[in-house]
C-alpha cells in the first residue's frame, strides 16, 4: 500500500516542527520521525483512524498522534495524508478539498 503526503501536510507538519524546534531541536526531530512512523500504522490497518468529526465521509479519518490529528483519505491503492493539526485548531473543511494545490 502507498502513503501520499499532500503538500498541506508536509507544510503543517514543518511548521509545527519549527515550533517545537524553537525550545528543543531535537524533540522537533524526534516528532517528525514519531510522526512518520505513526502514518506508517496506515499501511496495514488503513481503517484504524477515527472519522473525522466535521467531515461526513467515510473515506477521510483520522490518526490521533499526541495532540495532533493526522488527516487522511483511503483511497483504491493506498492512503494521502491530507493534513495534520492539533486538536485545539477548528479543521478548516477548505483544507481537505485544497490539500493537493
């Protein structure tokens, strides 16, 4: 199974990794390699994820990773991870549909 990160995705999740690397470098480091290795639940178990509560879709879930969620699409040959927020940001429904632009 493949797993597709939209540029959204890879956007926010750097950013929150410069957040985290102003006070600790290496605690940045060690998010983003959690991060990745918590998407790469979604290669087995593509259905573990918790729909998402603002959406009503049952092909777009959710991986909870800490405070953070991990916004994803199950599609026929694998999974596109759409975004990535913490839980206190309201997921601008925008997000999902822009994801790929």
């Amino acid at each position: 199974m493949k797993i597709q990160w939209s540029p959204l995705a890879i956007d926010r999740a750097s950013d929150i990794a410069d957040y985290i690397s102003l006070d600790d470098p290496l605690a940045a480091e060690r998010w983003v390699r959690s991060l990745f290795d918590r998407v790469k639940q979604v290669k087995d178990f593509k259905e573990s994820g918790r729909y998402v509560p603002e959406l009503n879709r049952k092909d777009i879930k959710e991986l909870i990773y800490g405070n953070y969620g991990i916004i994803y699409r199950i599609e026929k040959k694998g999974v596109s991870i759409l975004t990535v927020r913490h839980f206190r940001q309201i997921l601008p429904i925008e997000d999902i549909h822009n994801a790929w632009e």
